[in-house]
C-alpha cells in the first residue's frame, strides 16, 4: 500500500498554486494516487454589487461568468497535473470560503494529502483573518503540505 492514495490540490490559478499542482503530481505519480485539483470561487453577492462604483444589473451572469472561468481554470491544472506526471487527475469546481471548501471536499472524498500554495490570489481580507493555507492546515484532518 502506498502512503497516498487519494490527493487534494487547491488551484486558483496563481504562482503558489501552480508550484502546488506541480509538487501534487509529483507525489501523486510516486505514490500512484489520484489526484484532485479544485478551484473554489465565490458567489458574487448584491452587497457586492452595491458597493462597487459600477452597479451589477444582473448578479447571476457575474456568477456564470464567474463558474466558467473557475471551471477553466480547473481544467488547466488539471492539465498541468497530467504533464507533470500525475496518472490520474481530475478537476474539480466549488463555490464558497475556499478553506472551508477545501475541507469539506477532502472530508466527503476520503482525501489522505491536502497540497496547497503559501499563498493564492487572495485579497485584503487574508491579512485580516489569516491566509487559506493557515486555515486549511488547521482545521484539515489529513497531512497538509504548504508549497
């Protein structure tokens, strides 16, 4: 039996999270595992609408636009897992807190290994109530490996 048999990669799309898709497929392809990578985006709110300059006529086609894009950009780290040695991977899109998320998806697929970027395309906000990868190592009940 391997040490890893099913690994979770969190992918938005930045530098960090392009290093941890490349370290996931590697671990994946030593420990012949499947790999997840998971894109997580956020549900564009009217509250948000109403804070910005330029008012949203329709929130639901921010949230479609939204939802192609996370699911683009799964496919590409998907993808990226694929060439850096990964035998099988899968991509995945969710909407919600990205730690939160990220747990509950490792929780429900019997995940063994989180990998996750130090830090992603986060904003503000990961200053004020500390970065994913904090919360995600904290909070997970598997190993999590911070690229």
């Amino acid at each position: 039996m391997s040490m890893f048999s099913n690994i979770l990669v969190g992918y938005d799309g930045s530098k960090n999270a392009a290093r941890a898709v490349e370290k996931a497929a590697e671990i994946a392809a030593l420990c012949d595992a499947e790999l997840s990578v998971l894109t997580i985006f956020r549900h564009y709110s009217m509250l948000e609408a109403s804070l910005s300059m330029v008012r949203a006529s329709d929130p639901g086609s921010i949230d479609d636009a939204m939802s192609s894009y996370a699911k683009e950009t799964a496919e590409f780290g998907k993808a990226m897992a694929l060439d850096h040695g990964a035998a099988r991977a899968r991509g995945f899109v969710k909407s919600g807190p990205p730690a939160r998320t990220l747990i509950d998806f490792a929780e429900k697929h019997d995940v063994d290994l989180i990998v996750i970027g130090s830090r992603g395309l986060g904003s503000i906000e990961n200053y004020l109530l500390g970065s994913v990868s904090h919360k995600v190592s904290g909070l997970a009940s598997c190993p999590v490996l911070v690229v």
